[in-house]
C-alpha cells in the first residue's frame, strides 16, 4: 500500500490523490499538521532523495525567511530541524512504498510511468 505524506488543504496534494483515487491507486493519507513527522522519517527521506527535494523552497514558509535564515539550512542536519518545527516547508506530497520515497510532488506525467498497472 502507499503512503501518502501532506496536509489536506495543499492544491498539490489535492491534485495527486484525485489523480490516484480516478487511476484505482490504493492509498493511505498521512496528515503530518495532524499526525506529526518523526525525525527518522525526515532522516530516511533526506537519506534517499536529498534534502534539497523535501525542503520547498517555494512555498510560504520558506519565502518568510530572511535570507540569512535561509542560507543557514545549508545540510540535511540544519534542514531536519527547520522541517521538524516547520512541517509546512516538506514538498507535497510525498509518496512512499515499503519505506522507501518514489516521488515527491506532482507531476502527470511522472505518476503515470510510476503506477502503470
């Protein structure tokens, strides 16, 4: 079963669990404002894709910081800390299987290739 990792008042997140509930995707949704994010998720997710992913960069959250806020998120250490006081600033959503991220975001055409029946 995939995991679905967002909060439900994301227009990403909206677009990409429609575009799974329309393609018969099973999921399960995981509200991180509600359920919280443990720093193992964060670690095995910057681990596997890169902190720079699952940071997002445009988003609210991130563009209220002064430029020198941001440039101190400069590694996955200083990136798990900001995104575990900021849940906001995770990229939406992201999509796991057995514990192991396969995308992050939405794109069409990027689920398609990844959920072919």
């Amino acid at each position: 079963m995939y995991i679905v990792y967002g909060i439900p008042n994301c227009d990403t997140l909206k677009k990409a669990t429609a575009w799974m509930q329309k393609h018969k995707i099973p999921f399960q949704f995981h509200d991180y404002k509600k359920l919280g994010i443990s720093k193992a998720k964060l670690i095995q997710w910057c681990g596997q894709v890169g902190w720079e992913i699952i940071l997002n960069k445009k988003g609210t959250t991130w563009r209220k910081l002064t430029p020198e806020e941001q440039a101190a998120i400069k590694n996955d250490k200083n990136a798990i800390k900001f995104l575990l006081e900021n849940t906001s600033a995770i990229k939406r959503p992201v999509v796991e299987e057995d514990d192991k991220v396969l995308v992050v975001g939405f794109e069409e055409v990027t689920y398609q290739s990844l959920f072919k029946r």
